[in-house]
C-alpha cells in the first residue's frame, strides 16, 4: 500500500468533495456525505483531528479507489 498522508477529517471532506461528495448531516464527530450524482453513495467520515491511516485505506476501499489513487486525490 502506498503512503497515505496525515489529514483532518475537514481536509478529507473537502477532498471528497471534489468526488461529488457533499455533506449532508453531522452526528456527534462523524460528518455523513451523500453522493448526488448515480451510483448515490453514502459516506460516513470522522471530524477529527487526524484520521487513522486504516480508516482512510477504508474510506478509500469504500468509494472505489486503491490506495495510490486515493493518495493523489489526498495531494
């Protein structure tokens, strides 16, 4: 697996933004993100401060990308 980089959990949302993803609602620290656009995906992410680098792998997992493409979309 590739490098993953350390992120906050707003700096992956606006990532994922660039996805089509968009946040719909929050609940405690987690944030759930919609997809509008087919296929219409739901994606819980955690706000914290920094993500664990297994649950990027499986955010990454999650949406369909490996790990070398999700890193890029990370920069």
């Amino acid at each position: 697996m590739s490098h993953l980089p350390a992120l906050s959990g707003r700096q992956l949302i606006r990532a994922l933004g660039s996805l089509g993803y968009h946040p719909s609602h929050q609940r405690g620290s987690h944030v759930v993100l919609r997809q509008e656009q087919p296929p219409f995906r739901r994606l819980t992410v955690p706000d914290h401060e920094v993500i664990a680098k297994g649950t990027l792998a499986a955010i990454a997992r999650e949406i369909g990308l490996s790990a070398p493409d999700f890193a890029h979309l990370l920069g």
